[in-house]
DNA sequence: TTGTAAGCGTTATCAG
DNA sequence: CTGATAACGCTTACAA
C-alpha cells in the first residue's frame, strides 16, 4: 500500500512511440518536434496528436546529446564570507531578472554558489563546471574575477556575462550598474542644496562597486571645484557598527561635513545613529545619503534618501545578451552600464551650515 | 583575430579517447569512472593517467541518458506577486542551505521561479518541469500547494520534498519550522515579565505560516488561562504601513495590549512608529515582538526582540532528505519541524501597567 | 578481470 | 516531403 505498484507506473512515451502510432517515422516526428519547414501540414496534425495522446515530452538530455548542446545556463553566484545582510537584497532579485528571461526560452537555470576567497583561484570556474554541461554562464559578483580562471571559459568556447562584476583583464560582455554616476548624481543634488563639506563612509575598500564610488566621490567633487579632504573619506565594511562607528570619527574631523554619502543603507542608518546619538539631528545638521535602497531606509527615521539600484534589470539584460552569444555564436563585445536611480526621502535636506570663509 | 580558431579548439575528450590512450576497452574506462569494484589496479592506473593526460570529464548528458538518471535536483520557488522585501531574505539562506549540501554531490540544481497564483494551478509542476529531466524536486513557498498539482510527480515517481509549506492533502516528506512553537515561546516570555493583554498584528491571513502563529497564539494565551481578545488579533499584508495602521487601531481598543505580536520584524517596525507617534514609549509602555530576525531588527530602536528561522537548516536538511528519497528509493515519509529561537533584544520589558482587577 | 556490443532517446544526413 | 539509419557519449549485460 505504501509501495507503488511499479508495473502499473506509466514509463514515459518516447519519441518511437509517436511515430508508431502516428504511422510515420522517427524523422518526422523530430521534424515537427523541431519546426523544421518541410512537413507536410497532414503529416504534421498526425504527429501533433499522438504526441498529444500520449502525452509525449522530449527528453532533455536526449535531445542535448544529438544535438551537442545543453540548454542550460549555469548562474554562479559569488558570495562574500560571512555573506552581508545586504547581498541577500542584491542577489535574489537578479535570479528573477534571470529566470524571467530564461522561463519563455527552452533553457534551463543552473545555479552554484561560491564564496570570494574560491572565486580568487585560477581553476574556480573549471571546478565549477567541468562534470556539468552547460552552454553559458553568468558570473553575478561583486568583487574583481581571476582572469586566469576565465581562460578555462574561452579554451572551451563556452560564453559568459559577467553581471555586477569585471575582470582585470578585458572580457567579453559585462553587464553593470553605474555606481560613479550614482555617486555624481548624489552630489549634484547635495550641491544644490548648498552642500560643499562631504565626506564618504564607504564600504569595504577593495569591492568593486566601492572602487568606482570613490573615484566618483572625488571626481565629482573636482569636477565642482569642491574640495576633497581626505580625512573626510574612510571605508568599512558595509555593518551598521561600522557606519556608526566612522560617523562618530567625522564628527571628530576638521572640517565637520555637513552632508555624508554612506556605502549602502546599512552603514547609513548606523550613521544616523551616531549623529542622534551625539545630539545632532538629521537632516537639519547632517544630510545621510545610503546606497541599494535597502528595506531598512524605509523603516528608519528620518527615512533615507538613497540609490536605487536595477539589479532586476541586469539579469535580464545579462542573460538576454547571453543567450545570443551562444545562439548566434556571435562574439558580442560589450559592457553595458545601466543608470541607478536617486530616491529622495528625508534624510537629505538644505545645507543650513553658515560658509565660514 | 576576433574570432577563436575553430580548427585549433580543443574537441573534448570523449572516453573512447581515454580508452583508446590507456590501451583498455570503454567499458574498463567506464567501470573505472564509476569505482566497480571487478577493475584491476594496473588497469585502473592506466586509465586514471589517461583521464588525466586528456583532461577528460563526463559528458553528463550522456551519462544522463544511459544511466536513466538525471542527476538533476530542481528547486520550485514560489514567490508572492508582488514580492514582499521579507521574502527575499527568506529564499536565499534556503538556497545555500541547498546548495551547501548538493556541492559535494554529484548533484546539479536547477531553479524554477513561480507566482503563488500560478501554483495553485492544478498544471503547475507539469508545467514546471515536463520539459525538464530532474531526478527529484524541492518546493520552497509559504502558501498551501495544489495538491492536483503534486499528483504529477506521483504519478511520474519523482520524489519531491516541500520546504516551509505544504499541501492540504498529506505529502510525503515535510521541512518546515515551528511556528506555532515561535508563538508560544515569544509569550512565556512575556507573560514572565508580567504582560497580560496580548495583541496579534498578523500578516497576511490566509498564509501557511500566519495560520499556524494566529493559532498558537491562541493556543499558548488559553494554555495559561488568559484571555484571548478577538478584538486585538488583527491581520494586515507584513508591509510597514499595515503594522503602522493596526497599531493605530489597537490603541483605540478596549482593553489595550501591553504586548503585541507581529507579523515580521517590518509590521513591528511600523507599529513601533505609531506608537512613538502617539506619544508612548517601547517597551516602558509597549512591548513589540517582531517575526524573521530581519535586518531591520537591529536597525530600528529600539532594536527589535524578535524570532529567527533556520532557513539555511531547513533547505539543507530537505535536499538531504530528498537525495536519500532518490538514492535508496526510499518511501520517507516524514515532517520535520525545526525550532525557531527567540532573540531578545530591546523592544520587549516588563509590563508596567497596574492591574486593574 | 576484461572486451564486445547493444542500448538510452534524439537529431541529422542521405537517399528516395 | 518522408524514411532509414548512423551518429551523440556513456553504461551495462553478456561473453570470454
């Protein structure tokens, strides 16, 4: 009763099925199957039904050994150890970009996750796929990848969309956000608000996106004639700790800033806290700005004016350009960066500080 | 110079090479890959170093095919429409809980994404997977499951294991956490410090998890002969502004709780908001409970006692569960709840309101 | 212990 | 437009 009867248990139709009992043959079937052109639409009715009668479904594997392809991408994700709370947020919403695109196509996604210090070896990406079979693969990371363990890649023809991520050397196709304009963009609003004192509270200082984001920060400044007061600019590591704990130096800094651009939401909020804290209020003494556009920067008060970033987008984008790589076997050579959106909220206000001359 | 010479890359190594170099037959490669037992060391020896010479690997459909197995475990997210923030901390720690067993298998995993209303199509898994060739299944949502749907994979044996929710007939093999328990926890605790009057700001009704908290509530307040206000269980859709609303509500009720328990750490968040917006003070005149251990909790002050979930147990222990189902053709037939743990931080204190009897 | 050869379910080539 | 039939790369009886 437990056990179910295995003769009853329907063995799966298989393609020699359909042609028999559509009294055609093998070819034909697979010609349908395939859409090639030259079936005759009688011929064509025939097979449709029995497939539909018997309930017919290729087999993947099958069908990918006749073929020489997988149909599958492989997505591999690369995590940093301990993972931050904030690379959930990240990370998810791009497997949807993916899987949206992925779920109208025959391909199937295949997912393995590894960790920053493994992604730093040459043969990481051989390990990762040597015993799968995949035709493409997207590398989602936020730290730069090992050049060398890409070239197993290229050796094997196999392509590849780095999302969020680059190599030291040049790669194919890339597929990023555009953490430098967000930044500029973050200033030319703060400037407008008559803000000329900024300091950056950055994330971890070897990260890619905070790379692009410092050289932002200064470029925007100069490109302003605003100064840049080095000890206005420290790094951490993306924690709410880390945020309060570089907001209380600042505020121990000559000169005070007056408006503070943080390396994500959570480094933010603990920089609110530390200017409560100290007995100041925001915005009216410090403007906060927060990066990703987190839950939190909606929960805390003042809510948090921040930069949102399309992460949705770039698996879609990634994956779409992906797959014609493998389709055409076109060598596309591209990176493509996609603007962030600046989301006002309340921790951003007039810069109320009298110009000391 | 832009495209790769297709003369010169390396075909792969198939295992008639690896036979053909070590001097042996296929089938001696192939027992030797597969670690049979009747193969001699000399044999094995030479056929390792020709393994290795070629740099050859399995084509892994192709031993799909022969061996009838996939080596496939697919993972079913079902994901509600629109997302909620909570759930993309709910799905990834799952994932890697998956995955952090599966990598040192032979096991690939795939991932299919689905909305709630999809899923309670009586087509969903066939349609989810017909195409696909997988040797088990992983279902991950919160909401009740068709169990039309379900019928599928028993028809076609392949085993299936639901994680964090489950279907309203009885299904084989169950993961999931103690939400009934998590409620009863958060409310021996209170009740320690004093509290008398609970309230309930639930999430979405009609949802598994909230369905079994909404009852442990009542059944823990009973368990200790207090009383259960109908008046103060109310559900809103686990988004900060319904927390915020309800709070708004419960403190116009008769009589007023001095403990309330929410939905997730968001809901909590918003109703803590409202009653600092009405003047009172968490926990002196309130205390909040929130639900997920979300990153929130800590950002918020004051920083939020709140439940956590072992989500990255709970996709480990399910994708164990399901391999042995595959491996052994095992019929397990099991539900397994996993504790949840009660993290006290500063939203909760002794009830400071004199009883009036 | 080893080799041979027949599958596994499709696709693709080549005649017809 | 259709039908045979040889691949695709590997596993697994069955013989030796």
């Amino acid at each position: 009763m437990n056990k179910k009867n295995n003769e009853v248990l329907k063995k799966r139709a298989t393609l020699i099925d359909v042609a028999k009992l559509s009294g055609l043959s093998t070819g034909t079937v697979s010609r349908v199957l395939n859409n090639h052109s030259s079936v005759s639409d009688e011929a064509r009715k025939k097979v449709e039904d029995a497939i539909k009668k018997l309930n017919y479904v290729p087999l993947s594997t099958a069908r990918s050994l006749a073929k020489g392809i997988s149909n599958t991408i492989m997505l591999s994700i690369i995590e940093e150890n301990p993972i931050l709370p904030s690379t959930w947020r990240y990370e998810l919403p791009a497997v949807q970009g993916i899987y949206d695109y992925l779920k109208d196509t025959s391909y199937s996604l295949q997912i393995g996750i590894g960790f920053v210090e493994e992604a730093k070896k040459s043969k990481f990406f051989e390990n990762l796929i040597k015993d799968k079979y995949v035709d493409g693969l997207l590398i989602l990371g936020s730290w730069p990848i090992n050049y060398k363990s890409l070239l197993y890649l290229e050796d094997r023809n196999i392509p590849y969309v780095l999302i969020g991520c680059r190599s030291v050397a040049p790669t194919r196709a890339e597929v990023s956000f555009d953490n430098h304009g967000a930044i500029v963009k973050i200033i030319d609003y703060l400037v407008q608000l008559g803000h000329t004192k900024f300091a950056l509270i950055g994330g971890l200082k070897e990260q890619i996106h905070m790379i692009d984001r410092a050289k932002g920060f200064r470029d925007a400044l100069l490109a302003r004639d605003l100064k840049v007061y080095p000890n206005l600019i420290k790094f951490g590591d993306y924690q709410i700790d880390s945020g309060y704990q570089l907001m209380l130096e600042l505020l121990e800094e000559n000169p005070r800033p007056t408006a503070i651009i943080c390396g994500n939401d959570f480094m933010a909020a603990g920089a609110i806290r530390a200017i409560h804290d100290k007995g100041y209020r925001v915005p009216e003494d410090f403007s906060v700005v927060g990066f990703d556009d987190n839950e939190v920067a909606k929960v805390i008060s003042p809510q948090l004016t921040t930069i949102k970033v399309p992460v949705f987008e770039m698996g879609h984008l990634a994956v779409e350009k992906l797959c014609s790589m493998i389709q055409k076997d076109k060598e596309i050579e591209e990176i493509t960066i996609l603007p962030c959106e600046l989301v006002i909220r309340s921790s951003t206000g007039k810069c109320n500080q009298k110009e000391k001359i």
